[in-house]
C-alpha cells in the first residue's frame, strides 16, 4: 500500500539508507490525520482487520528492529565493524509469517528475513534478536547461528536451520523436510518436533523462476497429486525485481495462482493490519490440510539489493522517489498514529530507541572474539571420532531384526558362498536397514524393480513402501528429501543412478548438504549415505551418462566423504563405516558403485571365481582411510589405484612381473576423500618405482592428489608414471575403451617405467 508523503521528494543524494531513515521520521513529524480511540490489546488494531492492537505493537517493534539493524550495517561497513549489508529493508511484513507459525516450525529463510527472525525471538523467552543479529553481522566467534563463519539468519532453539541462501537451493530440502515430518510418522520414528508441524521457505520473486525452484514446486504438487501429505509453507516475497533486473508485473500471480496441487494464496506484507489475515488463512491451510501452500506476500525492496547497490547510477531519482513511498513501515507509522496506539513523540521514541539499541549491540559485538585460527574455522566441517564411529559399525544391532530381514536364521549373508559386488552390496543395505529402523532407502527404480542393476533387490519385500520407495525422475529432489529425512532425525540412503546425473543436482551436497554443520557451527547436521552407480568400462551399455568417469565434482566438496569399494566384502564393511559416520558424526558420505564390477566373478581366467568374495561376520568395519594391500612385500614397483583400477592392476601386476621380473605391490585406497596421505606416503616410501593407475580424467583427478601426497612427504625423487583417462566425454560401444586405461596401458606404463 503506497503512503504519499511530501518528504521524499525533496531527497536527491546518492544515500537512500539515509533518505530513507530520514523519510519515516519527517513523515512521523508531520503526519496529520484522525485519530481513532486506542484499541484494548485484544481489539482490532484497526476496524475489520484480523490483527490484534498487541500483536500488532509487536510486529511494529520487530519491523524497526530488522530496519535499524540494515541501517546499522550501512553505517558501520565502512568503519569495517559489519560484513554484511544485503538488508531486509521492504520486507518486514514478513513478521506475520513468524508471529503465524510456531518456533518448531522448521524455516529456511532468505536473506531478506530481518523481520522474521525478530519476530520468532519472541517465541522463547530470555531471547535477545539485536544482540544475536549484531553479533552475526560483526563475523564474531560468539554468534550463536554459524559461530562467525557467515551472516546468516539461523537459531537452533527456534528451528531455523542456517544456510547461505544460494539460489532457491534451499526449496528442496524444505519441502523434503515437509515430507519427512509426515513419513516420521509412518515408520514409527520419534520426530523432534511436533507432528503437526510445517516446513516454511521463503524466497524471492527472482528465485521463483530458478530451475531448483521449479523442481520443488513440481516435486510438491507431484507429491499432492498422489494425495501424500507435504505441509510446506512456500512464501514467495514478491518486491517486483531480482537485483536489477524487474520481474514482469502480475508474474508471480499468473504463475502460480492456477497451479494444480499448489494451493495459492495472497497476503498484502506491506500492509500489517490488511495482510494479516491473508497470512493467517495460509498458515492455518498448510496445518490443516497438509498441502503444499503457495503465499504470495506483496513486499517492496528499499535501500537496494545491497550496500553496493548505488541504485541511482541505474534507475531515476523520481522512480526511486516513488519506490520509497511504498516502504511499509510509513503504513505502520500511519496505522500506529491512526490507531491511537502511538502518538508522534512516543513512536519516534520508539524508533530511536531501537536505533540506539541495535548501535550499541553492533558496538558490543564488535569487541568480542573473531575467528583468528583456521583450526577453529574448520572445526565443525567435518568431525570424526574414530572410536565412536568404530564402536557404531562394528555394533551388530538387533539379532532378531536382522534375522528376519534375511528371511531366516539360514539366509543370513555370511552363511553363504562367495557372491560377487552387487549381491553384498545389497545384502549390506539389508542388514544397515534391519540396524536403522530410521533408515529410508530411496531413488529411481529401486523399489519393486531393485534398481536398472537389482542391486537393492528385495529391499522393497523385506521393508516396505514406508522405508524402500521409487521416487520420482529428479535427483536435486532425491537429495532434497535426503537432507529433510536428516533433518528429522532419520538416515536417509539416496540412490543416484549414475555419476553423470549427480552432477544435475551437485549444490544439492555442496552448497547444502555438506554445507550445514559448517554454516550452523556443528549445531545441525546432515547424515546421509549417498549411493551412486559410478565409473565406466559397461560394455554393450554406456555413452558418457552410463560411463562417466570423472568424480571431480565430489573431490572438491569440503567435509564430504567419498568411498569407492571394488569388491564385495570391502562394500559391506565400508558401507558400515559409512553409516557410523552418519550417525555419530552427522557425516554427508558417498558411496561410489562401479558398476562394471557389480556383477564380475572372475580375475585372471573365465571361471576362475577369484573375484567373488564371503561376506564379512558382523561386527567387522572398515576404518577410514584404511586401504588395502596386496602383495605386501613387493617393492620394485607400487601401483596405487581405486575401482575398476584394482583387478586390472592385479592382471597387469602378473604379467608385468613375468616381462620385468619385478615383484609388484598393489594399494587399493578404497576411500578416495579424503585422501590418507600418511597411507599413501608409507606405501610409496619402500617403492622403488611408483604407478599411479587412475581410471578418472587427466586433470583434476584422484591421480593428481596421490602424487602430491607422495612429492609433499619428500618422495619425489622416486620413479612415478599416471596411468589415467583421456580428458573427454566417454563415447558409445568399443569407443569407450580408448578413452579410459586399460591393462596394456599398465603395462606400458611399466615398461617405460624400466
């Protein structure tokens, strides 16, 4: 709702913070209206409106919290006392959003969410929003969200899980937290929160248009469709531009108010006392209903995207003028006065004491410790604890429930003969799913089918569609349900059916995923085993989304754990470890699944069976970082490989062995990341020659961080050639085989070695 004022039109500087700080106290100075009787607290702030006089004072104080404390970091970034400037200026009205729901209400908030936080602070008593907001906006080591590692808006006591607010990144892991508040209650889980809770995400008008976006309200309404509940909460705040770019008017409506199974609805957050209601109606049809529920709250953005934003240098002081007319809290101070709840001098008390209050908290704030070690930066990245974890995998679980999971005391995995990768792979998911009755094996196919591979074959018989379910074709969904089950407490098992297509939905683990412990100082934590059928070296199957090869994009993702097995007994005990991680650290881990050895039962000769291995007791794990050596003794040459690379190199060792007459070690690092540098560099250190056989690309691969730990740990005088892939896409059929190494190729690489 515009409020015409005769102020600001006067201003022409280049400082709209100032104008607009100057804006709401002339307009105060000078308004001139009727004034009502002051309604009691539990009357209509104003006639016809659903918005108590009570709640309204309150949301009025959490608005100019959120205003001052933009106008504090405005003022204090050039004194390098603030790091961050991008403000809530325009969106207050988000408050309702905060004062309509509960504090365990999981939200995952935009940036622009100033007022919804202090809002929410009310929720819990003894909570100070300036003082925790200041303390994020000075990077100091006391912040309570991220510990000083970002500003973000974020509280565990009052469920907002902090988060850097990347581009709609957060909507999938929203409505798969909706999701998992429901399927808690299927499986019999102990949710942390109330079962009648909703998931809130709020974004802006721009994001709405992102493919991640997208993906989430299709995910919602496919899931609506099938009439499973997903209470989320979409909150689209609508200020009508993305930075500098406008979004066409009228969009946000003719795209989403017609949607099937996305229930639309519209609030005025310019506007406390009309809003209110609009918000209020959404609220309760999100609880009620269980539906996925689009809010479409009118907001407006002042004082630029940013700090660095000088909006004059792009648009016309007489829009900017216009713009400014809209600010809602000029509708506050006008509902204020009209109200009678306030007059002049009491509301400009009002304001200025929060300035001051918000001045001094950011003046306290910048007194207090920063982050000065990298130890204590990375400190919550990625915790382990090795004799925890250990203590975790080695525990066998339920006997009983894993009897029965196997279909009898006689099927029990390692009662039976040598089987080969695919078969323990998923008798292991068997037994990690008898272990975790929170456990929740999920993707594309792996239910009534067991997955294009039937690796996960009986899953479905043995635990049903509440914990083994087809998904639908979206992996940045799959791995969105993934961090919501996680952020309900459970232990999600997602399946990527190929390498090539995590990439589509890669930030879904960068940006989010792997991301929380750090951004949220170790308070949240996302377990989760990733499953991914992996690498290349198909045959009469393939082109470069069945055989990719390349893993750099996980190498590069902070605190997360790669694991790469190449025969069935390590993927057993590797799986428990990984799982352990999960579970006691909160560790995002993915297992790499080369499906070229899924079902490969010879190594040297056809039916030689020497690649078929018993499954291992319970109560064995695999630590991390543990390698394995074959040929331990052998030193003239040392071959340090992972996957598809381990029975190549195991034939080449022999007939590399018969031309050279060298005794040949093989180390199969197993765990690709981290890489164990000390492992690597104790087996290269009685090498007389070093072979590095990498089936991934030439650059940016596993191969690259084996060298460096071998030159870094003094060794670089030593004999060292790279067996590795070409750096292209993987073709079609026999093609592929020219691209990637392959056993001439180890033994060239030896020869020249010689």
């Amino acid at each position: 709702m515009s409020v015409p004022h005769p102020i600001a039109a006067r201003h022409k500087g280049f400082n709209r913070a100032e104008i607009v700080d100057q804006n709401f106290v002339e307009f105060v100075q000078f308004w001139q209206g009727d004034v009502a009787r002051a309604p009691r607290d539990d009357e209509p702030v104003l006639p016809g409106s659903a918005l108590d006089a009570r709640g309204f004072r309150e949301l009025l104080e959490s608005q100019l919290i959120s205003r001052h404390l933009d106008l504090m970091a405005r003022v204090l970034r050039v004194q390098n006392k603030v790091f961050y400037t991008i403000g809530s200026s325009g969106h207050e009205g988000n408050a309702m959003v905060a004062r309509l729901t509960r504090h365990t209400d999981p939200a995952f908030l935009h940036y622009r969410s100033g007022g919804f936080m202090a809002e929410r602070f009310r929720k819990l008593p003894g909570m100070d929003p300036i003082m925790d907001s200041a303390l994020s906006f000075a990077a100091s080591a006391e912040d309570p969200a991220s510990g000083g590692r970002h500003k973000v808006w974020g509280s565990k006591p009052l469920w907002v899980l902090p988060q850097t607010s990347t581009i709609a990144s957060h909507l999938p892991k929203a409505l798969g937290t909706a999701i998992a508040i429901e399927q808690g209650r299927r499986i019999g889980h102990a949710l942390p929160i109330p079962g009648d809770s909703i998931a809130i995400c709020s974004f802006g008008d721009a994001s709405s248009n992102h493919a991640t976006a997208q993906t989430a309200f299709n995910a919602a309404a496919w899931t609506a469709y099938q009439k499973l509940p997903a209470p989320v909460l979409f909150v689209c705040e609508d200020n009508g531009i993305g930075i500098s770019v406008k979004t066409p008017g009228g969009w946000v409506a003719s795209n989403f108010q017609q949607r099937a199974n996305l229930d639309y609805f519209y609030a005025d957050g310019l506007d406390l006392a009309g809003g209110y209601a609009g918000v209020q109606r959404a609220v309760e049809h999100c609880r009620t209903t269980r539906r996925p529920t689009f809010l479409h709250l009118n907001t407006t953005r002042v004082m630029g995207h940013a700090g660095t934003d000088f909006e004059i240098e792009w648009r016309s002081v007489e829009e900017l003028v216009a713009l400014e007319a809209t600010d809602p809290l000029l509708r506050s101070a006008t509902i204020a006065l009209a109200s009678g709840l306030y007059d002049r001098d009491s509301l400009l008390n009002l304001y200025n004491d929060i300035r001051r209050r918000c001045f001094a908290a950011a003046d306290e704030a910048d007194r207090t410790p920063k982050l000065t070690r990298l130890a204590d930066v990375m400190a919550p990245l990625a915790p382990y604890s090795p004799e925890a974890v250990r203590a975790e995998a080695e525990r066998k679980g339920d006997v009983a429930e894993r009897e029965r999971a196997f279909g009898g005391a006689e099927k029990l995995p390692e009662k039976q003969p040598a089987r080969h990768l695919a078969v323990q792979i998923g008798q292991a998911l068997h037994e990690l799913m008898a272990k975790y009755p929170e456990s929740l094996l999920f993707g594309e196919d792996v239910a009534q089918k067991g997955g294009v591979y039937t690796v996960t074959k009986g899953l479905h018989k043995a635990f049903r569609n509440a914990r083994v379910f087809n998904t639908l074709l979206d992996e940045t969904m799959i791995l969105g349900l993934a961090q919501g089950y996680a952020n309900m407490g459970m232990l999600p098992l997602p399946e990527i059916q190929y390498l090539a297509y995590f990439h589509n939905a890669c930030d879904q683990i960068r940006g989010e995923a792997a991301s929380l412990q750090f951004f949220s100082n170790g308070q949240y934590r996302n377990p989760m085993l990733m499953r991914v059928a992996s690498l290349g070296y198909q045959r009469g199957f393939g082109g470069h989304f069945h055989n990719d090869n390349s893993i750099t994009a996980l190498r590069d993702i902070p605190g997360l754990v790669v694991g790469c097995p190449s025969r069935g007994d390590d993927a057993a005990t590797m799986l428990r470890t990984m799982a352990a991680l999960a579970k006691v650290d909160g560790r995002v881990v993915a297992f790499l699944e080369p499906i070229a050895l899924y079902m490969t039962k010879d190594l040297y000769e056809p039916g030689d069976g020497q690649w078929q291995f018993h499954y291992p007791e319970p109560g064995q794990a695999m630590p991390l970082g543990e390698g394995r050596v074959y040929h331990e003794a052998a030193d003239d040459l040392v071959i340090f490989t992972f996957g598809n690379g381990v029975p190549m190199s195991l034939r080449a060792a022999r007939r590399i062995e018969q031309a050279q007459g060298w005794n040949v070690r093989v180390v199969d690092l197993r765990w690709l990341v981290p890489l164990n540098d000390g492992f690597i560099a104790a087996q290269a250190a009685s090498a007389k020659r070093v072979l590095v056989v990498d089936e991934g690309r030439k650059s940016a691969g596993v191969g690259e961080g084996v060298i460096t730990a071998i030159v870094e740990a003094g060794l670089g005088g030593l004999p060292i050639r790279r067996v590795v892939g070409a750096d292209t896409f993987t073709p079609l059929a026999g093609a592929a085989f020219l691209v990637l190494p392959g056993d001439d190729d180890i033994v060239a690489a030896a020869a020249e070695l010689a």
